[in-house]
C-alpha cells in the first residue's frame, strides 16, 4: 500500500513538472501524452508564429500592409511551413512513433516533418 502511495506521488510530480516546462523544451515525450484537440492547437499556434514571423519589420506597425503581405505569402507559396495543421499533426504522430524521435524537441519535429514533406 506504501508503495503504491509513493508511486503515485512519484507520478504526480513527474506530469507537474513536464507541464512546468517551456515551449521550447517540449517533447516528443509532451506530444504522446497530448490529446488530439492541444496537438492542433500546439500545432496551429507553431505554424502562426512561424508565419508571423516571416513578415518584415518595415510592415509591422502597418496592420493593413501586415495582412496583405501574410495573405500573399499564404496564397503564393512564400510561407516557410506551407501545409495545413491537420497534416503536420498527422506527420508528427508519425514521427514520434518512432521512440528514438521522442527525446527530439516539438519545434525540431516539426522542422524535421516539414524538410520531408518538401522532398
């Protein structure tokens, strides 16, 4: 009984302290333990920020000139992560099924994924 206390306190503290990690130290290990609607949202919001952050600073502060320039990018291949959530999603199921990938960032998967699907 003892043990199956400290086990679960074990357990406890070892999911606290994967929630407490950053986004940059997220893992493979963080993406199998996701439920499907937090890997889209974690997914959606990668491929948001990697598209803002594509836009040049000299449009930044013009909110029109930013939408127009993410809007061409978009619908003229420019974006360096062109594809759908869905399909990153599912190419990352893929790749962290492989146990040797898990110790592999989220944000390198994703680069990983990407680079292949651009082949």
């Amino acid at each position: 009984m003892l043990g199956m206390v400290a086990g679960s306190l074990l357990t406890a503290g070892f999911i606290r302290a994967r929630q407490d990690r950053s986004w940059f130290e997220l893992d493979g290990q963080d993406w199998t333990t996701m439920e499907a609607p937090q890997r889209v949202a974690w997914t959606q919001g990668f491929l948001a920020g990697r598209a803002v952050a594509q836009v040049p600073d000299s449009v930044a502060r013009d909110t029109t000139a930013f939408a127009q320039d993410l809007t061409q990018r978009r619908r003229g291949g420019g974006l360096v992560f062109p594809y759908a959530a869905s399909l990153y999603v599912s190419r990352m199921g893929d790749y962290y099924y492989w146990e040797n990938h898990r110790p592999h960032p989220l944000w390198w998967a994703m680069q990983d994924v990407n680079n292949e699907l651009k082949r």
